[in-house]
C-alpha cells in the first residue's frame, strides 16, 4: 500500500509540475534512454524506436484488450498500450472510443512485442 501511495503521488507531481515525467532526471551513458525529452510521434513511428525510448502520441483507445493492455489508434495505425490500473485511479480519467488523448511513455520493444508502458495520460 505504501508503494502504490509513493507511486501516486510521485505521478500526481510530475502531472501537476506539466512535465509529465519527461525532460526529468539523468538520460546519458548507461540510462537506456535515448533522449531526456519525449518525442511526439505516430504509431508508426513510434514502432521503429528502439526500446526505452520515451513518446507522447495522439490518438484514441478503442480497444481494451485486458489485463492492463489496450489497442491504442492514430491515423497512421494500432499499438498495444499498458495502463497501470494505478494511474486510471490516480487521474480519475474515463475515456471511451471517441474520446481523444495524449498518453505519454516508454516503448517496450522485445522480440514478439513492441508497446507503449504509458506514464502518463490526458483527455483531449
């Protein structure tokens, strides 16, 4: 319970600052990041990048697909998101298929796989 609490509220701060996680803390030699600033990108773009890289992307969840997972849509096509079931709590966000938004995180890229471990995420 004290983690999920730490958690929240370390998510709630970095939404409330408008950094929303990224531009923060160390991205060079050893972090896996590619860059200290998230990039706006498509889909399609975003399933070339390599893994940790940090995105924001536009678009609209039109699909639960379960356990956390949800097909994410732009025009330039479908990625597998994960929300943390956390992070709906913490924002008190509901969306539904015609709603708009920017989620923001950081590509999991392995062999079978390429989604978006979102960290943060808004209503348009």
């Amino acid at each position: 319970m004290k983690k999920i609490l730490f958690v929240s509220i370390c998510v709630l701060m970095a939404v409330l600052s408008g950094n929303a996680v990224y531009g923060q803390g160390f991205s060079g030699p050893g972090s896996g990041v590619n860059t200290g600033q998230a990039q706006t990108v498509t889909v399609i773009q975003a399933m070339n990048l390599p893994n940790k890289s940090l995105v924001i992307l536009t678009g609209n969840i039109v699909q639960s697909l379960g356990r956390e997972k949800y097909l994410f849509r732009d025009s330039t096509g479908d990625i597998t998101v994960e929300i943390d079931r956390e992070l709906w709590i913490l924002l008190n966000l509901s969306v539904n298929v015609a709603d708009r938004v920017e989620i923001g995180g950081k590509m999991d890229v392995e062999k079978r796989k390429i989604e978006v471990d979102v960290k943060y995420m808004k209503k348009l």
